[in-house]
C-alpha cells in the first residue's frame, strides 16, 4: 500500500486527514468549492481547511460572511449553477439558523423539481462534546437530520475513514450532513492515502456499516466519537465477548448488518452521546425489536447522553456516556 | 400629482393616467412590436391569474396566490432579463415565470396538488416557486456567485415582497451579494400588505433606502408602470453584468387580491384604498398609451381578448383532466442514489395497495 510519497500509509490526526481528503476532493473535480466561516485566511478553527486556501485560492476555498443561513442557501444557488460545494459549519450549535435553508431546501429541492436539479452539498459540522468547550459547541444534533427525507448523514470515526468518506460525501449527488466528531479531531490513525475512494470496488460503501470489533455475547451499536470509547470497553470486558459495529452511515442506518450481527448475539446496545428521546437509539431498538423479535435475549438497552441541555463542561463526563457506562449497559442486556 | 404614495424619488415614466413622461435618469426605447408584446404579457398573465382563482373557488386547486395588480411589475422585470439570466421566484410570480416560457399549466401543477414543483428550472432558467419567505433571495446570491466563478456575464434577478425584508434570509442576501460584489438584482414588489399587515408594520424606512446601509443602489419605481419597471431593472442587470454588483428596486404596487384563496382581506383593509389603486391599474395605462400613440387598436385588442379566452378554455380543460401521479411516484427524487430504505418502503406501499387488489376492493 503506498502512501503520501509512495510508501508506507501514514500517522495522522483525524483532521489532517480530512484535510487531505478536501484537498483530493479539490483536485479531483473544479466545481468543488469550499465555503464557510474562517476556513481560507484561518485555515478553520480546528484547522481542517489549514493551507488550501493558499493552495487553490479564494475562487476555491471562499470565506463567508458570519451567517449560517446565508452559507447553505448561497450554496443551494451555487449548487443550481452546477457547483459542488462543501460547507463548514464552525461548530454544532451554530448550524441551527441553517435549518430552514437544509430542511426547506437542500432535502427538498431534488424531490421537488422531480430529479431536473440536484444539491450535491456536503455540510460538515464538527459535533459532540467532550473537550471542554462552552455552551453551544458540544451538541449532537444528528436526528434533526436523520429524521429529515432528503438528506444523508455519516460521521467518520477514525482517520483513515475521515479521508474516505469526506471524498465520498462530496462525490455524492445527495446531501450529505457530515459530522466530524470533534473530541476526535486529534486522535492519530493510519492512513493510507492510496485508496480511491471513488472506486467502490475497492473501497468500503461509506453507507455500510462496519463491524470493528467481533464477539458473541452482545452486539454494541455506536458511531462518531462513541466508537472510540466502545472499542476501549469491548478490551477492557474479560467476561463478555463485545461486538462493536460502526455505522457510519446515520441516514440511512445499515438495520442489515445490525440484524445480522444480533441475530447471533441476541444483544443489543445502543451507544451514543445525543440525548436519548426520540434519538438514533430509539429507532434502532424499534427496527431490530421488528426484525430480530424472536432472536432476542433482552430488551434493546441504549447508553446515552440525558435528557437535558448539554451541561456545563465541569459536569459533561456524567453526561457522556464513557467505558464504565457502556459496560453498565452491556450488564444490563447480559443480566436480563 | 401621484398620490399612491410612491413619492419624489419614485422612477416613473407612464403616469396613472397613461401619460408618457421622461425620467432625467431613466429613458426606454422600445419598438411597436416590443410595447404590444408587453400589453399581451400583462392582459394574458391576467387572465391566467383569474382562471385560476376560479378553479380554487370550484375545488380544481387547493390554493392560489393572485398576481393581480402585480402585473407590471412581474412582466416589466422578466422582460428585462436576458435568455440566459436565472429568475428566482416566490409563489405570486406568476407574471414571471409566464414571461420565461413556464408553460401555464406547469404553473398550476403545485396548487393542483400532483407535484411538489412544476417544471424543469434549467430549462426556463427559473427556480420553482418558492414559499418559505425569503429563502430563494440567497439562492439568487449564490447563483449570481456561481456566474463570477465561471467568468459568465449572466445575472440573476432574486424576487421577493415587502414582508420578506423582515427575514433574515434577506438580510443576509443584501450582506453576501455586497461583500461579494454579486451578479443580482433585489427585485422587492412592495404591494403593500404581508396578509394582514401593512408596509408600515414591515419597515420604518422606504425600502430603497435600505440598500444603501449594505453598500449598493436602492432605486424605487412605480411597480404599476411596466415601462419604468422595465427600464429600472434593465438598468440594475447591466451594472450585474459590468461587475459593478447588486442593486434592489422596490417596485411599488398594490396587491389587489387576497394574500391567497384562503385569506379574507375585508377584515384588514379599506375598500377605499382598493377603489384608489383600482385607478393605478397597470394594463389600463398602458392600455390607453398605446391606444393614444397608434400603436394598439381595437382590432389588436379584440385579438388579445381572444387570445385570453382560448388560454383560459386551455387552463380550465388542462387542469380539470391533470392526471394525478401514481402513488409511487412519492419515492422518486428524493434521493440521486440508491436508497435501501426508500426502495423498501415503495415496495411496502406497493404491496399493501396490492391486498386491495387482491380482495378486490380496487
């Protein structure tokens, strides 16, 4: 496998990989353009876009003017124009004055003019808590978007998946929202920048699931920022044989490789760190309660932040669900 | 004296009355040909306008917005537009998308309830209609930002009404189209009432003026006078295309109908103040201009009054036989790419209308 300058793959962070991943995407296509607040001059507050705005100009990589609505409904104009482009939102709670513009447009505009225009709009928001930050840029708002007919969503989990589904995302004809879990932002992986993403013969289908870990007593659903703290529980069990399954893909959600994997370990848990009403879990237990009633063993159980607005950073690590309470939630299953 | 309240600064170049008069900044050349054409627009759009208010009242469509009294402004703006300019409607535009060529029964589709859009947007180079106030003026930024990408001299023209300007979303497209120096032209039909609340309850400045707090021209022209409607915008699109970026017209003008169908002005409005711009109508003065100068006849307008009878016999015959879509067809185009759930859920429907079948119930 050859990598950056033909060797070996590479250490990286999982925002220098999506870095790289913009930048193939930039290269690969000229009506790829990136659009968003601070990502030229800056190189984005997590640096994400750092140097490509220095590499392909500000024709290619566009500041904006402070205003998400403003972002996402000029990029469904230029999208009309037949750009593809790809947006940044600064953080997870801004993305909300651009909820009109995404559910109202970019998911409807395709369905509505029956195929004639398409939104191949990508809008990556990094997401999630976990490293301190103030009110309003900790949130996980992936259902409002999940539950949204139109749109896709994907969350890369790791380095290596970042560069490749940060390039599908883009190539993709639908809108895709991406989040970036952003507590992940520096966790290093091995990337191997030879891969075409492009090529799906080749390359994993971005909207499959991808079971990271296999075991036999419990199947542990997560995604994001989630899946580097399931792995960690699934070694640290001794006594019961994890699998831990990756979605990736949360619109749609592969309920396939979900049922398969439960359909032999009769065991679910759900992971994630977005409030627990009405949230990503709750479908899933409805769909695997529909498809694998029979099968299972206990009660589909879900792990995951509470009920209330995000809280204040000293207390987040009661919030977010961690080792210790994925391992409370694989007991629960285990012990029904 | 114009008492509509348009004011001094108010381009005008066809008086109420049908006068002619000249504009120190704003003149129109127009052929013959060009000023009966506009006649036809405005008296055809009219007719379109009232068929289909006619066919909601009959239960044909679930809702119309009337474009009467907007018909000037509607017709006067498009008509300025070049082939290859984009046109980013709202839902009243009717006059607009006439004028790019969206046939009229693609028109009626949406409010026929048998799509959720009408017509393919590239092929007439205008957006489908939309109804969330204000959104579809970014989209003409964004647009008009993709022409300067591309190094085209195209322009787009973003229509909106007097309520929008209260939405963010407008604001917004007044900061980007600045900061980028856009290819678009803010066309703001100001017809005084948002439903139920008059313009004084949008702004506590004329609207115009509002461009010049963003950094570009506002110019208000009476919205009931095709020609300076027409003249203004020509105006606008050539400063878009020379580079020298946005500017919004506020066409003043009067909505003469009901916000909608479904909406009963008689509960906000004077009848008076209707009867008041009943004599600002926008086809009678140029009616009477082009009567005066020779350049229509009755012979010419006994032929346009057919014209609107046979486009009204086409709408009504059209819509009342519009088929309705097969129930699958809701799964189509909501994705480019395969969708496993999509796919599922046709076949769910597909199969559970198939146990009527099968119970012989349909």
């Amino acid at each position: 496998m050859a990598g950056i300058d033909g060797n070996e793959p590479h250490q990286m962070t999982m925002a220098q990989a999506l870095n790289l991943g913009l930048r193939r995407a930039l290269e690969r296509d000229s009506k790829t353009v990136l659009f968003g607040e601070d990502i030229g001059r800056l190189g984005g507050v997590f640096r994400v876009t750092d140097g490509l705005q220095k590499d392909f100009g500000e024709h290619r990589v566009i500041d904006a003017p402070l205003a998400e609505s403003g972002i996402v409904g000029a990029a469904v104009g230029l999208a009309i124009r037949g750009y593809r482009p790809v947006l940044e939102m600064q953080f997870d709670g801004f993305v909300y004055p651009a909820f009109d513009q995404i559910v109202s447009q970019v998911a409807k505009l395709r369905r509505r003019t029956e195929g004639a225009i398409g939104m191949p709009i990508t809008i990556r928001i990094p997401y999630g808590g976990g490293i301190g930050a103030v009110e309003h840029h900790s949130e996980s708002p992936e259902a409002y978007f999940a539950h949204t007919p139109g749109l896709r969503v994907l969350s890369p989990s790791d380095p290596q998946a970042a560069f490749v589904t940060i390039q599908q995302a883009i190539a993709s004809d639908d809108p895709v929202i991406y989040l970036e879990p952003k507590r992940r932002y520096w966790d290093k992986g091995s990337v191997d920048d030879s891969v075409d993403p492009l090529d799906l013969a080749a390359t994993p289908d971005p909207w499959r699931a991808r079971t990271l870990r296999a075991g036999s007593d419990v199947t542990v659903v997560c995604y994001g920022p989630m899946v580097r703290t399931c792995l960690e529980a699934a070694r640290a069990s001794s006594e019961v044989s994890i699998e831990v399954i990756d979605l990736q893909s949360l619109s749609p959600v592969d309920y396939d490789a979900i049922v398969a994997s439960v359909e032999r370990t009769a065991r679910l848990v759900v992971v994630h760190e977005a409030s627990r009403n009405a949230g990503l879990g709750a479908e899933i237990a409805a769909r695997i309660s529909e498809r694998c009633f029979t099968v299972l063993e206990a009660p589909v159980m879900r792990v995951t932040g509470y009920d209330v607005p995000y809280p204040p950073n000293r207390l987040e690590e009661f919030f977010l669900p961690d080792l210790d309470r994925v391992l409370d939630g694989v007991d629960r299953v285990m012990s029904y | 004296m114009d008492d509509s309240g348009l004011g001094a600064a108010g381009v005008q170049l066809l008086t109420a009355q049908g006068e002619r008069v000249e504009h120190p900044d704003f003149s129109l050349s127009l052929t013959n040909d060009e000023c009966r054409g506009l006649l036809r627009d405005m008296t055809l759009v009219r007719r379109l306008d009232a068929e289909a208010t006619a066919l909601q009242r009959q239960g044909e469509l679930g809702l119309w917005a009337s474009c009467l009294g907007q018909e000037a402004a509607q017709v006067g703006s498009a008509r300025a537009m070049a082939a290859s300019d984009y046109a980013f409607p709202t839902y009243r535009e009717h006059g607009v998308a006439w004028v790019r060529g969206v046939p009229p029964l693609d028109m009626l589709a949406m409010l026929r309830g048998v799509t959720n859009g009408g017509w393919d947007p590239n092929r007439y180079r205008c957006a489908p209609s939309t109804i969330v106030i204000g959104n579809q003026v970014l989209h003409a930024v964004g647009y008009a930002m993709g022409i300067q990408l591309d190094g085209s001299q195209d322009a787009t023209v973003g229509y909106f009404g007097d309520g929008a300007t209260a939405q963010g979303d407008v604001n917004e497209a007044f900061v980007f189209a600045a900061v980028f120096n856009a290819p678009v032209v803010f066309l703001c039909q100001n017809n005084q009432w948002a439903i139920s609340q008059p313009a004084d309850r949008q702004t506590r400045t004329p609207l115009f003026e509002r461009a010049a707090g963003f950094g570009f021209p506002g110019i208000r022209v009476d919205g009931n006078d095709v020609l300076a409607v027409m003249a203004v915008t020509r105006y606008a699109l050539e400063r878009a295309r020379a580079g020298d970026g946005p500017t919004l017209i506020e066409a003043y003008t009067y909505r003469m109908a009901a916000h909608t169908t479904s909406d009963d002005p008689t509960r906000y409005r004077e009848a008076a103040e209707l009867e008041a711009w009943r004599q600002r109508d926008p086809i009678e003065r140029l009616s009477i201009h082009l009567m005066a100068e020779g350049i229509v006849d009755d012979v010419f307008l006994e032929g346009l009054e057919q014209e609107a009878e046979e486009l009204g016999e086409l709408i009504r015959a059209g819509v009342r036989s519009m088929p309705d879509p097969e129930p699958r067809a809701m799964f189509d185009h909501v994705y480019a790419e395969r969708h496993p759930e999509i796919d599922a859920q046709r076949d769910e429907l597909d199969t559970y209308l198939a146990s009527f079948v099968e119970e012989g119930v349909r």
